[in-house]
C-alpha cells in the first residue's frame, strides 16, 4: 500500500459518507449496502468485492476506481464519473446509470446487468448481458 492511499475495514449501513473524500481508499471487500456516497470523491479508489447494493452515489467521482467484482446491485449511480474506472464483473443488475459519464458499451459488458439495468442516453445493453439473460 503506497503512503497515499488509505486502508479502511467498512462494515456499516445507512451510513452517510456524502461528500466524503475517499480518493485512493482501500475499501476491498467492505459492507456498504444502502450507504449514502452522493457526490462522494472515489477517485482511484479500491472497491474491489465491495458489497455497494443499494448504495447512492449521485455524482460520485469513480473516475480510475476498482470496481471489479463489487455489487452495485440497485444502487443508484446517476451522473457518476465512471473514466477509467474497472468494471470487471461488477454486478450491476436492477442499477440505475442515467446520467452517468464517461461510460462504454465495452466497460459496460466486462460487468453484468440486466433489463431492469437502466442506462445513460444513448448507451444500450451489451450483448453480452442479453446471452447472460437467455443462458
């Protein structure tokens, strides 16, 4: 772990974390299902095996996160920054992405959605989620 980034051991819910600045931290494997990160900063954050279902992050900065493997599950993640980020099956079945910013289909298809996944303007379901669907 670099001297710059934080390691934290998150095990809550309902908490409000709104705001905070989160850049750099290590949150592998936390329990932060339905906590409030609107407008959070995560910006090169470590989420990986994250539990974030039902999680809010309005206009969260996620921009070189590591979602990999994390549960975004219903969480809503309108207007989130998503550049860089890593979304290597990362569940985001039943979420809600409208607004969300720099996202692709090819980032979008390393994760796994459904139909009830609701998208960006413009961005549609890879196909890759509608094989999931039919298999």
């Amino acid at each position: 772990m670099s001297d710059r980034q934080q390691k934290f051991h998150l095990n809550v819910g309902a908490a409000n974390l709104a705001r905070a600045n989160l850049e750099r931290a290590d949150l592998t494997g936390a329990m932060a299902r339905g906590v409030d990160f609107r407008y959070a900063n995560l910006v090169s954050a470590i989420l990986h095996k994250t539990n974030l279902s039902g999680a809010n992050l309005t206009g969260a900065n996620m921009s070189a996160a590591d979602l990999s493997d994390s549960d975004l599950s219903g969480a809503i993640l309108r207007k989130v920054n998503f550049e860089n980020a890593e979304l290597d099956r990362a569940n985001l079945r039943g979420a809600d992405l409208r607004g969300a910013i720099n996202i692709s289909i090819s980032e979008l298809a390393q994760a796994f959605g459904d139909e009830s996944t609701k998208l960006p303007i413009g961005v549609r379901h890879p196909d890759s989620w509608l094989l999931d669907l039919i298999s």
